[in-house]
C-alpha cells in the first residue's frame, strides 16, 4: 500500500480542533509542517500558542487519532513547538475576524485613572485580600474605583468584596456589578459554579481585554488589577494593554518569598512599567493579650525587595506598608466584608488604609503620560 500524500494527511488534520478555541487546527496556523517518508511514517509538527499547553496531550492524541485513519500510514510522531509572538499576534487578528482591536480607555493619553497592577511572586501571600481592601479604602475616601479581577485560574475577588450581581449586557457593552462603591469584573462572573477556568494565552488575552474594554468602567480614579502569581500570560498582556499601569508588588517577610516577588517585580524592567512601591504582607503576629509583636515569617522580605527593585530599575521603590496578621481580615474575605470596612482601626486596616491613602493622595493627572504633542521651532522675526 502506497503512502499518503501531505495533501491527504493535512486534510485530515482539517477535523482535529483546538480543545478550547473549537475551530481546526490547520485554519488556526497551528500546523507547523507535514512530512511523509516512503516507509508511511508520517511527521506532524504542530504549535502551540504557549509554552507548557496543558492541551498538549489532548493535542497529541487527536492529531495522531485523525492521521492514522489514513490509508498506508505505518506510524505517527507529533512533535510540539512554541508559537512566536508575531504568531499568536496573527491568531488574535483572525480570531477577531480582522477587525481591529477594541479600544481600551485607560490606554488612551487622554485618561486620567491611575492603573495599579497588584502582582505577587508566588500564590498565598495574601495579594487579593490586598487588592480588596485597598479597594474599598479607596472608595470610602471617595474615590471612584473598578477592580479587574485578573487572576483567570484563581479568581476570588467577587467573594471578598461581596458582590452578589451579575455583569448586564446593554448593546456591545458589559455593566460591571459592584460592592461597598467598588465596581468589580471577574471571570467568576460568567463560569457556572466553581467550574475550572483551563485556557491558554491567546484566550487568556482576550479576556483581559474584554475585562478594560467591552467593559463601562466609567470615569474612574483608580483601577486596580489583582494579577495571578508569577510572570506568565497576563502579567505580559497587561504590559502591552496597559503599558502606563504601575505595579505594587505584595510580599510577605520571608526570604524566600522576597526571591521570587523580586523576579515577579522584575518583568517591570523589561516592560518599561514603574513600579509604585512594595507592600509587605503578614509582617508580624499582635499577641491579643499583652500586645507584643511576633514575627511568624521572619522579617525584612518587603525591605530586601524595594532595595533590590530600586536597584534594578535604578529608580526608588518604597516600602509602602506593613500589613500584620489578623484573623479578622481572612474572615472579612470570606464573609465579603472587607476589614478597612468592618474593623478600620485594628493595626492591619490602619496599615492598608495609609497605603491607600497614599495611592489615593497621588490623584489624577497628566504626570508621566505622553500627550501625543509635536515641538513646534519659534517663528523668527523679520529683521530690521
């Protein structure tokens, strides 16, 4: 029996769909090459939009699945490569259908919000117990505030603020719900139950991007961003999307935590974003008896971080706060009542309201945007 053609083995490929985009793989570019040797061993180079697919299996079976049905096909190997950003930058355009991308207020030079990407090195460092409470400070000092609950896998932000609405559809827009006067937008808003958000970069993108841009924010102070952990997708699409939003990096006073939110502070340099300060989370244990402080995780984490982000980005990071344990602000999380709120004057919501205090105390204004403005040359005077 003759070998297939890579013709025939490419129109098979026609019925193998992307797992979660739903549309074959061979429109969406993900063929990277087809080679058939005269013995029927058959090459299949796909791509995938991201390093580390958990889609990748799923990929690998159904591509060799489809293209061992194929009359002379002796063997299948599937070998894996990485989309460039150039690649997926194509998928995005044709997913869109060519049409341009949605325009994003806070990205205007004319926006006046200031945009505080809450990032952390790791998970468990309290990053959105941070965001919320910072958040509802924020509001109650009168501010107009929104909440970008960016943390696609592990989203909570809903929860701890206590939204109970959902997002209203008018015409091409999404009306965020909101809680304690903070407008708040969240994948968790449009998931059945608890089911597992599993996607990929280009999906991930796309969320956030209808998160800034199908969304009616308003005219906000302040949007805060509750970033997942690490560096991945959406630390880079906010980047690109938002490229004025500043970082406040959480951390906790251990060490090893401190490590890894310096990488997490890092992306900033090779982004070009600033960096508006540290904020040291669960510094210290108040005895509720006799008042004295223990340091559960150590000390210094928040400190070491500002001193090796100034350094790297050769301008000053502060140290905005020192955050305490209390009980009262994981049970304000889950009861959806933040603790700036519900206990305003217990040491940890006295430590997030001075740094909201602050963020707020900075304003809103033109500082550090480009204007979009051209030097015009001095017309010169006739002589005589």
């Amino acid at each position: 029996m003759t070998s297939p053609t890579v013709q025939q083995v490419t129109q098979a490929l026609d019925g193998v769909q992307d797992p979660e985009i739903h549309r074959p793989i061979t429109e969406l570019g993900m063929v990277k090459n087809v080679a058939v040797a005269a013995d029927g061993a058959v090459l299949v180079e796909v791509y995938l939009t991201v390093a580390g697919c958990p889609m990748r299996d799923t990929i690998t079976r159904e591509v060799t699945a489809a293209v061992r049905k194929l009359p002379g096909v002796a063997s299948v190997r599937v070998e894996l490569d990485v989309m460039s950003e150039e690649q997926r930058k194509a998928l995005q355009t044709s997913l869109r259908g060519g049409r341009p991308e949605p325009v994003i207020p806070f990205a205007q030079p004319s926006s006046l919000t200031r945009v505080y990407a809450v990032a952390s090195g790791k998970g468990g460092v309290g990053k959105s117990s941070v965001t919320v409470n910072l958040a509802a400070a924020l509001a109650a000092a009168g501010q107009k505030v929104g909440v970008a609950d960016a943390d696609i896998y592990g989203h909570s932000v809903p929860r701890m603020l206590g939204v109970t609405g959902r997002p209203t559809p008018v015409e091409n827009m999404i009306m965020p719900p909101s809680a304690h006067g903070v407008k708040v937008i969240s994948i968790g808003m449009f998931t059945k139950g608890n089911t597992p958000v599993v996607w990929r970069g280009p999906m991930l993108h796309r969320a956030l991007q209808q998160f800034l841009a199908d969304v009616y924010w308003g005219d906000l102070d302040v949007l805060l961003l509750d970033l997942p952990p690490g560096t991945g997708d959406v630390a880079i699409s906010v980047a690109q999307m938002l490229p004025t939003a500043e970082l406040l990096v959480v951390t906790t006073p251990q060490l090893a935590a401190a490590e890894v939110a310096e990488r997490a502070g890092a992306i900033a340099q090779q982004t070009r974003q600033r960096i508006a300060g540290v904020i040291e989370n669960m510094s210290y244990l108040v005895c509720p008896h006799c008042g004295e402080q223990t340091e559960v995780f150590g000390s210094g984490g928040g400190a070491t971080v500002a001193e090796a982000l100034s350094r790297l980005t050769g301008a000053p990071v502060p140290l905005m706060g020192q955050v305490p344990i209390d009980v009262r602000l994981r049970e304000g999380g889950d009861a959806g009542m933040p603790l700036v709120l519900s206990d305003p004057d217990t040491p940890a919501a006295l430590a997030l309201r001075k740094i909201a205090d602050e963020i707020g105390a900075r304003g809103r204004g033109l500082a550090g945007r480009s204007l979009g403005l051209t030097p015009v040359a001095p017309r010169q005077r006739p002589a005589g």
